[in-house]
C-alpha cells in the first residue's frame, strides 16, 4: 500500500500542528506492507531527514511554494505521479483534487464560527476564509476523519452532521523522554543566557501567547496585572510563542499601562520551550477555545502545575489535573493564579495528578492508532 503525507507544516520552525505531525512520524513503526512518502515544499532539518530514513519513510522535496497552490495543485500532481494508494492530510484541510483515498485530520472547527473580520492580519484572514470553503468539502470527501478529541468530534459533527460515522478520536501525546533529556543535558549557561538576552528573571508565571483572540492573551495579562503587588513583584508573566507581538494589541495595552513585569517572546525552540516549562513555577493557559490544548501536557511533562479553562477540550485533557477558570471572567484568572502561586500543597498535588494524566497521552500510541485507520483505507478501497 503506498501511502502519502501531506508534509507542509514540517519545513521551517515547526509549531502546532506541524508538531503533533512530526511526533507521529518519529514514532511510526516500520510496516513490510505500507510504503510511505512524505511530500514537503520546502526544507527540513538534517536530523529530521535522519528520522525519516531511519523509520523507512521516503522524503520528496518542491520548491517552497504557496499553502494553497501547494495543497490543491502540486501535491495532487505528485500523488498521481507516484500512484499513492492514500493519502493523509494532518493540517485540518486538505486538497479537493486528491487522486487517491483521503484521511484528513480535523482538530476543531473554530474557523466555522469566526467572523472574516476578527482574526488581526490579512494572512490569517486569507487562511480563515480558505479553511471555511475547503473544509466542508474535504470533510465530505474524506474516506476517514481523524479528530484529537470528544469534544472536537462534537463540534465537527454539529457543523457536518453525515459524517459522524467517519469520525475516529486519537489524543495527541506527549513526549516525557525529551523532556526528561533537557533536564539531564547541561543547558544551564545556555539557558542562563537566553533568560539575559530576553529579560527573564528567575522567578516567573509562563503562558502561551498569540495574536489569536482566542488564546486570551490580554485577559491574561489583565488577570496578572490584578495581582498583589508583592506577587507582580516576584513573579514575572513570561508568554512564549508570541509571533508578530510588537504589533500586538497586548503589548500596545502594556506600553499603555507602563507593565514592566510581562516580558513576550516570539518563537522559540524546542530546547528552549522545555526549559521554559522546567524553570517556571506555573503555567496558564485560559484559551477560549482548543480541540485539544497540547501546552497542558507539555507542561504535566515538565512537572509543572497548570491553571487553565473549563471550556472546550481543554477539561477532557487535563482530567482533574489542574485548576480550571472561566476564560473569559479576568476576576477569576487573578484568583486562581494567587490560590495556586500561594499554595505548595496544591502545587505539589496537581503535578503528581499530571503525571498520572500523561499515561493516556503517548506518542507511540497516536502513531500506531493513526497508522491502524491509514491501513483500514485499504481494506474498505
């Protein structure tokens, strides 16, 4: 059975779902009667090249090009070339001129319900309106839907009710081992060196940041600003992954306010992020909405205790875990982050239940159910 990878998210600096896509790759176990072909636009790291070799998964490189050129044109174009059997799409999209039997990965269906003018930037109003005209029809055509949660299923079948019985759950994992590396691996002076160049103190509160209303950055940073002042004072509000964050309306509100003690960062490396989780004393994370909330369990990972929302996914993931708040109630963030910040009782007791958590969420597992639906396309072809 000769299977494509839609590999798009994989090039460059690798975030979200690009993510979740690699992990399933590294974790994939050889299979005599599966050949596999990850097709990518671009470039990929030296080490990822070695992983896919090692794991007997073929790489085909194009030049970087366009997202949707790409998706509808020219990986259509290479699956007929190449004769692929099937073909899964892991970016909650997926080409309408496929040749071949299609999986598509839907993670929520968020951008159905977004109005065009909400998102800040004209790229991410492009990928809004692409997503709600694509979907719809790549949903329907897909021979099977792969989601990351109860929850994200729920919503996917409430906006296209027919293909409830094509829906398979597979969570997303984890990966404890790396983590486990970052602390054993002498990255101290490293790590003592990003925190000067970025302005980190050694005590500090770690979010997730994003021009995305519904990360609900700015309800963070609201809710740390109604802190006690002797907590502002301790503890620092670092939010990593904060792309394009200088035109932000966060840090326009900061300047504003004259908030010194929230510090943003834009992307960072993997290397870096797990010591960001392993340094920080709590992690928040009041989004508005997720089909699934990968950053709780990085942070479970890292033994760090989480504050998050009771909206959505993000509850099924973190299980009784962590603290949960109305994301939308500022009042509410602020309470919650000094009960937990003041309580080492309670600390201790959230890291110890998200240790627990985490054995239902492995990345081997995500691969092998993954690869079990791809192999169940032949048998229904």
């Amino acid at each position: 059975m000769r299977v494509g990878i839609d590999g798009n998210l994989l090039c460059g600096q690798r975030t979200g779902m690009g993510t979740v896509t690699y992990n399933v790759l590294i974790n994939y176990q050889p299979q005599k009667d599966i050949e596999i072909t990850v097709y990518i636009p671009g470039k990929m790291d030296d080490g990822f090249y070695s992983k896919m070799k090692e794991c007997g998964i073929k790489v085909v490189t194009y030049k970087k090009c366009n997202y949707i050129l790409w998706e509808q044109i020219v990986l259509p174009r290479f699956l007929k070339e190449d004769k692929v059997d099937c073909v899964w799409f892991p970016y909650n999209t997926a080409s309408l001129f496929s040749p071949c039997s299609s999986i598509v990965t839907i993670y929520d269906v968020i951008y159905m319900k977004e109005s065009f003018l909400n998102p800040p930037t004209l790229y991410k109003k492009c990928g809004l309106l692409y997503r709600k005209l694509i979907v719809p029809f790549a949903a329907k055509k897909a021979k099977q839907i792969i989601t990351s949660s109860k929850f994200a299923k729920d919503e996917i079948v409430s906006f296209f009710p027919k293909v409830n019985n094509k829906i398979s759950i597979v969570y997303n994992g984890v990966d404890i081992i790396n983590v486990k590396k970052a602390k054993e691996l002498s990255l101290e002076n490293d790590f003592y060196k990003f925190k000067v160049e970025n302005n980190i103190g050694q005590d500090y509160i770690l979010g997730f940041g994003s021009l995305e209303e519904r990360k609900n950055s700015m309800r963070l940073i609201q809710g740390y600003e109604k802190l006690p002042i002797k907590i502002q004072k301790k503890y620092q509000l670092i939010l990593f992954g904060f792309r394009g964050w200088q035109q932000s309306k966060e840090y326009a509100y900061l300047k504003l306010k004259h908030i010194q003690n929230v510090k943003m960062l834009g992307y960072v490396s993997d290397t870096e992020k797990q010591l960001l989780y392993l340094n920080c004393k709590i992690f928040v994370f009041p989004s508005l909405a997720e089909g699934f909330g990968l950053p709780i369990l990085e942070a479970f990972a890292a033994s760090v205790p989480v504050i998050t929302s009771n909206t959505t996914s993000l509850p099924e993931v973190a299980g009784e875990a962590a603290v949960f708040v109305n994301p939308e109630d500022v009042t509410d963030i602020a309470s919650k982050i000094e009960m937990l910040i003041s309580s080492c009782s309670l600390q201790q007791e959230l890291i110890e239940k998200g240790a627990r958590q985490l054995e239902k969420f492995r990345w081997k597992n995500t691969s092998q159910s993954i690869f079990k639906i791809i192999k169940s396309i032949e048998n229904h072809s």
